[in-house]
C-alpha cells in the first residue's frame, strides 16, 4: 500500500486538524446512552449488538455503538448550522469478528438549515480524510432524490421499492429486471433502471449522461442541485478522487439526498461512509437537516503492513569510553532519518534487529546487516 500512515492514531490527529481549520467544534460525550436509543434505530447502526448494563436507576443502559444518534438526541434545533467532529471510541462487533471490540471512530457532522454550500464542504471534507488515509482513494457519491424521483416517475409500487434498492446497492441486474418485469414495467424503463446500475465513473462521463437519460423523469432541481455540488469541487484537488455511482443507497428509512461512501486501495470494504440524513432527524423529532460522515478507523488496522521481522531498525553500540554527548547525537542523528535506534552497551539476546553499529571515538562503524 503506498502512502498508507502507519497509524490510527495519526490519522485521528490529522483529521481533527483538518476540521478544526473548518470551523468545526469538537462534541465530547459520555460512553453510554439510553438503550432505548439504539434500540428504536437498530437499521441505522452498522452492526445491531448492543451491549447493556442496568444502571443504578434501573434503567437500560448501552456502551454505545454508534455517535450520530447520541449527537442528534442531545443536539437542539438552531437557526444556524452547527458543525461538529468527534473522536470518540464506539462498542461494537465488527466485520469478521464474532466479538465485541472497543474502536476508535472520528467523523463530523453538520445540523441545521442544510445548504448546498454544507453539502459542497462535506464532500470535500470526506475527500480530504480519504487522502490523509491514503494516496490511493476514490469516493463513491449518489443521490438517493434522483433515485426516488426517477421509481416514482416510472410508478415501482412501493411494497417493492425495499427490493429494488437492495438490488441497486448489490448492482444485481438480473433480479432487478425479473422484479421490474413482474410489476409490469415497460422494457424502456426497465432499462434504465439497469444503466442506474451499471453505472459508476468520473463526474465528466457520468453527469452528461445522466443529465440526458433522466430529463423529464427526475426534476431539474434535483440534477442541477447534484451537478452543481459535484462541480463545485472542481479544482479543489480532490476531483479526481470522485466518482459517480448509483449503487451507493444507504437506508432510504434513514437517508435523503447526497450519500456517499470512501474507499481505499488494499480494504474490501469502505472506510467512509456518510450522506444527508433528514429522515433520520425527521423520526427524531427533529425540524433541522443533517448531512455527515465517520471514518471507520478498525478498517486501517487492515492497511497496516510493517515488517514484523525487526522489533527496531538499529542496535547501536557503546562502551564506557564513549562520552554521552556522542552517543546522544549519534542516535539523534539516526532518529531523524526515521530510523528507531536501540543504544546499549551490549547486544541484546531477544531483540531482532536490521543492522548493527558501534560509536568507536567520533565514528560509526557498521558491523552487521540483517536486511
């Protein structure tokens, strides 16, 4: 994996950075919640295993497994736009694994009178916590508005629009048309369906097209809001890492608008996941918008590719001839090219190691290379 940092805990700390220099407030919050939180939004959660405790009250209590729920039940609605990062560790089990796991989970989100502007500054805040993750990255954006104004237009009954998206999202063109056809849908309008499936490329193959399929289908609003937004982050430098694909739906209970997912080169799956949740803030009782991200940080462990054959780069030598100022600025020295020194007077019987060298006066002088 090229460029990909060594780890988590770096990338949490250039996140942070990157949204505080956007004005975004860091939202601190307890380790537990009701249960009944989670338990009214288990399709929003990633994983619906909760754990729970009683509290002293009585109460159901849960370690939480998710923010953007915490930060909208404590959150009040405002005339102005909140803007908000976490950094915040989330109880839960993840993929692959059949227990639970204490992970580290930073993301942002934004609530209030959501406009495109705010949705422009996601995206691209999504973008830029893709590249401080890897140099090899693409970011999948849809619009969940297209795709319900276009299966309103060509009238999916709605007992059969959970179906649908489900086979949008697996890009299942088979089952998709055996569903349309059994619904009675024109073959033209089927399709279509089917080009919303297949489809997924850069901003300028993809808006053309879809600006020319699905006129007089889908609203003009609709398109030019989304053309606009994409565009709007030409010559931002993270361009060329959008892509515009229609299989990326998220729950239509929960989600509206913009969505989008982040991937990087080497992970199986995404390790950004976001979009517009109005739905969400709706069933809530919320009057705000909301649109936001979090960055799967369990995801990085998976890029992590040290070579495990050395526990440190260098074994460094000294006896009692050797003044402490040179075996200070020799190590000092080698530290600074990013090279982990270990400085002893003897070689150590359990350390593994990629070179040895001995300070002899104001010399170095290299005695064994295990690379």
């Amino acid at each position: 994996m090229q460029n990909a940092v060594g780890s988590a805990e770096r990338v949490a700390l250039a996140l942070r950075s990157l949204y505080n220099q956007y004005g975004y407030s860091q939202y601190k919050m307890s380790k537990f919640e009701e249960y009944d939180l989670y338990a009214r939004n288990k399709d929003f959660l990633i994983s619906d295993s909760v754990i729970t405790f009683t509290d002293t009250n009585g109460k159901l209590m849960a370690l939480k497994p998710d923010v953007t729920l915490s930060i909208v039940k404590n959150s009040k609605d405002q005339s102005s736009v909140q803007k908000l990062y976490y950094n915040e560790n989330v109880y839960r089990v993840t993929k692959g694994s059949h227990g639970f796991r204490e992970i580290m989970q930073v993301g942002l989100e934004a609530l209030g009178p959501i406009d495109d502007y705010c949705i422009t500054e996601v995206l691209l805040l999504a973008a830029q916590s893709l590249q401080a993750i890897s140099g090899e990255t693409v970011l999948d954006v849809s619009h969940l508005g297209i795709l319900k104004e276009l299966t309103d237009s060509i009238g999916i009954p709605n007992d059969s629009r959970e179906k649908l998206v489900k086979f949008i999202s697996e890009k299942n063109s088979h089952e998709l048309t055996a569903l349309c056809q059994e619904a009675g849908i024109r073959e033209d309008q089927i399709e279509l369906l089917r080009w919303l499936v297949s489809t997924s490329g850069t901003p300028d193959t993809v808006l053309p097209q879809m600006e020319s399929m699905l006129s007089g289908l889908v609203s003009q609003q609709t398109l030019t809001q989304f053309h606009n937004v994409i565009r709007a982050l030409d010559g931002s430098g993270v361009e060329k890492l959008l892509r515009i694909d229609f299989s990326v739906v998220d729950d239509i209970h929960y989600y509206n608008g913009i969505v989008f997912k982040g991937f990087v080169n080497g992970l199986p799956g995404s390790v950004l996941s976001g979009g517009q949740y109005d739905k969400l803030m709706r069933k809530m009782k919320r009057a705000s918008g909301a649109i936001g991200f979090a960055v799967y940080m369990d995801m990085l462990d998976r890029l992590e590719q040290p070579d495990d054959r050395y526990d440190v780069d260098t074994v460094l030598l000294y006896d009692e001839t050797v003044s402490l100022s040179a075996i200070r600025q020799q190590a000092q020295c080698l530290t600074a090219q990013g090279i982990s020194v270990l400085a002893q007077r003897t070689i150590p019987g359990n350390i593994r190691y990629r070179q040895l060298l001995k300070i002899n006066g104001n010399e170095v002088q290299f005695l064994e290379n295990n690379a």
